[in-house]
C-alpha cells in the first residue's frame, strides 16, 4: 500500500505538506501542490479516509437526500451537486426517500449520528414530517427544490413554482386558447395556483374540475389519467402538465385519441427533461434552474461548514419557459375530440 510518507519522497516534501495538499486544510505554494499531486497520481496515492477523519475533524462528506433517482429532475440535481462538491474534494453521501416516509425517518434518524460535514435535503415529499429529527444535529442543514411551506429555522434554495405555472398560462392565453385540462401531481399546487392565476388575469377561468390530479407518477399512471382528462374535455385546445412525464405521456394520450399535437391540441410541461426537448413534437416547458439551484445550496453548506450555524432564510430562483413545438393558437374550427 502506498503511504503519505511514499509520496512525500517522492515529491522531495515533508509528510506534513502531503497532509496539507491532500486535506487543503494549509495553503501550499502552487508549485509545491503540483508536484504533490503528480506524486500522488503516478504512484496511485489513496488518503485514508478514516484517518483523515480522526485528524481533521472532518469527513468531507455531504450527505443528500432527494425523493428518488428514478426522475430526471433528481437525477439531473444529484449529478450538479456531486459536481459541486468534487471540485471542493468532497464526497457524496446519497439517500433517496422512495416516497415512504418510514424509510425517509430511519435515514434521517441514521444520519443524525453518522459522520458527515453537512446535509441537503432535496424534494419536500415523505419529508416533512420528520425534520424534528434533525433538531440535534451537529452538522449545518439546508433545503433545496422545496415546494412547500419549509421550517424557518433552516435555509432554503428553492424555485418561484408559482411563477412557473403564471409563466406557462400566460403563454397559452396570450395564443388564444380558452379551454384548458390541466395534470397536476398531488404536491404541485403552486404551479396549479399560478396558472390559475394567469388565466384570472387576462379575463379567463380555470374551472376545478378542469384541474386532474395524477397520484401514479409513472408513464403508465400518467397516460391512463390523461386519456381520461381529454375524453371529459373534448372542447379543450390546451393542456398543462406540471410535471413532464405527464407531458409526454399527454403527447400519446393525444395521439391515441387521434388529435394532433399542436394542430387540435397544445401542450405545454413543466421541468424540461431531456425526455421533453427529444419528444416530437419537443416540448414547451417550464425550464427549473436545475444547476445554480444544485450549486447555490452547495456554496450555502460549505460556508457553514466548521462556521457558524447556516441563518434561516430563503433563496427563490426565476424559472423560465422555453418555446418549442407543441403549443400554438387553436385553430378557429377546430372540432370536439373524438
């Protein structure tokens, strides 16, 4: 195995210099940490972490929790978080809630007396009701992508949700269209809220019963809750999906019904997966910040990091619609769905 002292030899350094390149803990001249972690790298140098630990106080571990991997919102925000925190020589540590609020309380109660610097939690769902949890923590906590109402006590990096849903009823009322279906998950009524907003001003409405919560997020929940949403508005020209698996999936539901997409039906989505922009026809979207909003709460964590206690409050970011393919004006006799 090779060891500290093998690379300081290597380097014509002190094991001491080695110790302050490998935990960053003590400026080294440029010159010097090259040379070190060229000896590291040709001698295939690994810190031992668990020394490391004992030495420093410190794990350089963030742990992550986030709902599931198995969305490409998710997938996307834990990739730019473990980004983030590669660059500062920092590991991630990932938990996903599956959405089973058991399973999210034992990781929580878990992690309270584990080894890391600092904790993100991702996504409000199974969550809420068990950060009393974390009240004796000894790491900073902060929230990110929060859709509801969170405690004040920690900070939160988050998205104008409501701003999302404003931004895509304005687009659909600023072509024409006057009747709506909306598909909204169970936790998105701030998108909902907004979009009801948008109608409300520009002289439209937004009945209830046009708005169809979708409890199964997968492709196959999300196509059979469509196909029945188009067959109880027929007159509809416009579709709002607050999430893009609904979107896409109203993209088949659509041309199973035989309707083209934007000819006799507009859809637009809400968070711009990847699944969206390579749908046909692509999808306008809400576009949610996924980087800044990963690197931001990053940057929120590493400043408290062996710092002070994080103060509680809360960055909301600007969402933005992206115009693409599958919206348009109605068409001026365009026929009930069949």
């Amino acid at each position: 195995m090779v060891t500290m002292q093998d690379v300081a030899r290597r380097a014509g350094v002190t094991k001491q210099t080695v110790s302050n390149v490998v935990t960053g803990r003590v400026g080294v001249r440029p010159q010097t940490a090259a040379r070190v972690r060229a000896a590291i790298d040709e001698l295939g140098y690994v810190p031992n972490l668990v020394a490391r630990s004992l030495a420093t106080g410190t794990t350089r571990t963030v742990g992550l929790f986030v709902p599931t991997v198995g969305t490409a919102f998710y997938a996307e925000l834990v990739e730019e978080v473990e980004d983030a925190l590669e660059e500062h020589g920092l590991h991630l540590l990932l938990c996903t809630t599956r959405q089973n609020g058991e399973r999210a309380r034992r990781h929580l109660a878990g992690l309270t007396s584990r080894s890391v610097d600092a904790l993100l939690i991702a996504g409000d769902r199974d969550l809420l009701d068990h950060l009393p949890l974390l009240a004796d923590a000894r790491f900073p906590v902060a929230l990110c992508a929060w859709e509801t109402d969170a405690p004040e006590r920690f900070p939160v990096v988050t998205v104008d949700y409501e701003r999302g849903g404003r931004l895509a009823g304005r687009h659909l009322r600023e072509l024409g269209h006057e009747q709506v279906v909306v598909l909204a998950g169970p936790t998105h009524a701030r998108r909902v809220e907004g979009f009801r907003t948008a109608f409300a001003e520009t002289g439209g409405t937004l009945p209830d019963g046009a708005v169809h919560l979708v409890h199964d997020p997968s492709f196959r929940g999300a196509f059979g809750a469509a196909r029945e949403a188009l067959a109880a508005h027929p007159r509809a020209t416009a579709l709002f999906a607050t999430r893009d698996v609904l979107a896409t999936a109203a993209l088949e539901a659509a041309r199973t019904a035989g309707l083209s997409v934007p000819d006799d039906l507009s859809v637009v989505a809400y968070d711009d997966c990847p699944a969206g922009t390579s749908s046909r026809p692509a999808l306008t979207s809400v576009v949610l910040p996924h980087a800044r909003m990963a690197r931001r709460a990053v940057a929120l964590l590493l400043d408290a990091v062996g710092g002070p206690e994080l103060p509680p409050r809360r960055l909301t970011l600007p969402p933005e619609l992206v115009v693409r393919d599958s919206s348009a004006p109605p068409r001026p006799h365009s026929s009930p769905h069949r």
